[in-house]
C-alpha cells in the first residue's frame, strides 16, 4: 500500500501540541476501543482499508482495523459517516442511507456523507433496475404459456364473445380495471386502441387487446341506456333539457353536454360527453339537434332507448 510521504517536522510537532493540549484539558478527540480492551484517543488523520493513523499525545500511531472494536469520531457527522459504512459494508442499505443523510445534515459539504449517500442511491436504483428486469422475464415466461384470452382476463379483467359484426363483452371481473373504467357486461366494444374493431374476429381483437405492455388502453364501447320518462318527458329550465340532460351537436354527432343529479338521465348512467348513435332505434347521424331532443320528447313509450358511445380508458392491472 502507498501511503502518502511523511509529513514536514514542523506541522507533525504543530499537530502534537494540539493533540496534546486537547487531551490533556479533557476535550473530546477521536477515540478508538480496542478489542484487547485498551483505549486510544487522538484524531484520525488517514483512513485505509486495513488501517488507520492517528495523531495522539504520544506521536502519530497505526492502528490495525482488525484490532478495532469501535471508533468514536469527536465530530459527530465522521461518527455517522462510519456506521453508515459499517452498515454498507454488512449490507444494510436502508440503514447505511439513513446515516450519511443524518452525516449531510450536520455537514453539508462533507464529501465522504454526499459521495457516500450518491453511491447508495445509485446501487439502490441499480438493484431495482435489475430487480425488474427479471420479474419482467419471469413474467414474460408465464404469459408466454398464456393464451391471448387469459392474458386479456389478466391485464383487464375482461372476457369478450362475437355476437354477429360486434365483440360483445361476455364478462367483467369483480374489482378489475375493466369494472373501474365503469365497462359493463353486453357492452359492445366498437374501437380499441384507435382501431375499429367491428368486423374482426375475436382472436384479433385480443391480440390487439394483449399487444403491448402499456399501463393504459383507450377503447370506445357502445350500449344502450334506458331512460324512464316518469309519465311525461320532463322539460327542464334551460337549453334543451330532456329527461334531465341536456344535448349539443359537436363534430362527431349529438353529444350528452350535461346531465342533472338525480334526474332520470342521471339514474340510467348517461355521462357528460356520451355521444347519441340512435333514439329509439333510430341513428342519430345528420339529424339536426331541434329534431332529437323532438324524437326524445315526443315519444308515447315511458322508456327512452338511447344508444350511447363511450371513450374508456383502461389501466392495466400491475402484476404481482
């Protein structure tokens, strides 16, 4: 080991002295208990891997690691920084982390405690990173065994089934992303991920479900909302008000522009922003505004059939 050359006469003798008056006035100073049971104070002056160097009242001495059973720092941050190290070295990092920060709070410009934390959180970040990647290939194994069903049941908690051009939703799983999201059993799903998905067979619409590994899937479905007209339609104070909602032309057709609290439209689960495809079978597509909220109003049955389409994001379930 190269240890750095000895120190000029007049600084080693300017050190004693005041290693010297410390000591002997009973301040605080550095100290080392050795596993012999012996006891030596004075101040670090070099720390290597197998040794240290002190300045004592009796001169500079070596002492080896190994015959070390603890060492008190007199300043407070050295004595963090080295059970910080003692715990990075056994391998507790939460630990280790938690004393070079308390180490960077009594002395911010301490190289050892910044450098010290910066080292842990980068081997932390590290561990994670790989920790991660090899969940992702133990998961990439399991769902490589996964049919792209399963996987959507997995990803989304959702089961779908043809039913002529439409993919239908067959089912929902109880408190799945699909539930939260507000997707319902006999919605029809009529895009997926910006595609329209009518007229494709199952096996593609789950493929396209499962393709990749993103947090969140934007789909449109379609259902059809039954709205109790209670004995009469129910014209409300402004616009255009029907059934407790209310309607506007936007460019992809009559859109739900609000609804009202416990109104029929709110009871029946018609949202803001729900575009109207069809009244009572009817499409919707061209028809003026006066004229739909004419066909919901004029209408003998005491249920309005309104044919909604909704824009659904999905989040993923995290794997375990």
């Amino acid at each position: 080991m190269n240890r750095p050359g000895p120190r000029p006469a007049h600084k080693i003798l300017a050190i004693l002295v005041f290693i010297s008056s410390l000591i002997c006035r009973g301040l605080a100073a550095d100290t080392v208990y050795k596993n012999d049971g012996g006891e030596v104070k004075g101040i670090v002056l070099e720390d290597y891997k197998d040794r240290i160097v002190m300045s004592t009242a009796n001169g500079e001495v070596e002492i080896m690691k190994s015959d070390i059973s603890e060492l008190y720092f007199d300043d407070e941050a050295k004595s963090f920084i080295k059970i910080a190290e003692q715990a990075r070295d056994r391998g507790d990092y939460a630990k280790s982390y938690e004393y070079y920060e308390k180490a960077l709070q009594l002395n911010p410009k301490s190289k050892a405690a910044r450098e010290g934390a910066a080292f842990l959180q980068e081997y932390v970040y590290k561990k994670e990173q790989s920790l991660k990647l090899e969940l992702i290939k133990k998961r990439a194994g399991h769902e490589s065994r996964m049919t792209t069903a399963e996987l959507a049941k997995e990803s989304f908690g959702i089961a779908l089934k043809e039913n002529g051009s439409c993919m239908e939703i067959a089912r929902v799983e109880r408190d799945s992303p699909a539930q939260k999201a507000g997707l319902m059993k006999s919605d029809r799903l009529i895009a997926l991920r910006g595609k329209p998905v009518p007229y494709m067979s199952l096996n593609e619409v789950l493929a396209l479900m499962v393709k990749d590994d993103y947090a969140r899937m934007e789909c449109t479905i379609e259902r059809t909302v039954e709205v109790r007209r209670n004995g009469g339609i129910s014209i409300l104070k402004r616009g255009n008000g029907a059934l407790g909602a209310y309607f506007c032309v936007r460019l992809g057709g009559l859109t739900v522009d609000d609804v009202n609290a416990n109104s029929p439209a709110f009871d029946a689960g018609l949202k803001k922003g729900d575009l109207i495809v069809a009244i009572d079978g009817q499409p919707t597509r061209y028809m003026p505004l006066k004229k739909a909220v004419q066909l919901i109003k004029d209408s003998p049955q005491e249920i309005a059939s309104l044919t909604i389409r909704r824009d659904v994001i999905l989040l993923r379930k995290e794997k375990e």
